[in-house]
C-alpha cells in the first residue's frame, strides 16, 4: 500500500506498506509510522494505491502484478477505505 501526497507528480512516497503473503480480504493501516522519509508531515488529501508484487520485488513491475487505486483522495484517520486489486500494472 502506497501514500502519497494527493497531486503529487513524482517524489518519494510519505508512506509505504509491505505486507507480506496477504490473505485477502485484508485489513490495513498506514501511517507516519511507515514515512519513506522522518519527519515528514502525514496531512492533508492522501492518495492510496497498492499493488500486489508477482514476484516480490517492490522494484520491478509484471504483467502479472495486480494494482488498485483510490478514486478519491482520503484524510489521515479515514476508516473504512477499501482498495480494490484487478487491473494489470502498466
């Protein structure tokens, strides 16, 4: 699960979520406890993603990864977010 910065056009995550051998449906927090960088803010409109990684490397990108988004922004707090995984990533 990946935050970022709702808007943001590149740039390091504020937050990254690696769960390893999910089961799913699967419950989620994430938070500036997960910051990329410390220190920097967890507020305002937060974009969601996450993908599911075929081969485990966060690094690379398959024709078998699965990928969800947010079609909203969300608040930090936000309770019930549900991200759905089914596209192919690009």
């Amino acid at each position: 699960v990946i935050a970022r910065r709702a808007g943001a056009a590149g740039g390091p995550p504020l937050a990254v979520l690696r769960l390893p051998d999910p089961a799913f449906p699967l419950g989620f927090e994430i938070g500036p406890e997960k910051a990329m960088i410390a220190g920097m803010p967890f507020a305002g409109d937060i974009a969601l993603t996450a993908r599911l990684d075929a081969d485990g490397d966060a690094m690379t990108r398959g024709p078998s990864d699965l990928t969800g988004a947010l079609a909203s922004p969300v608040q930090p707090g936000a309770t019930g977010v549900r991200i759905e995984l089914g596209a192919a990533a690009p």
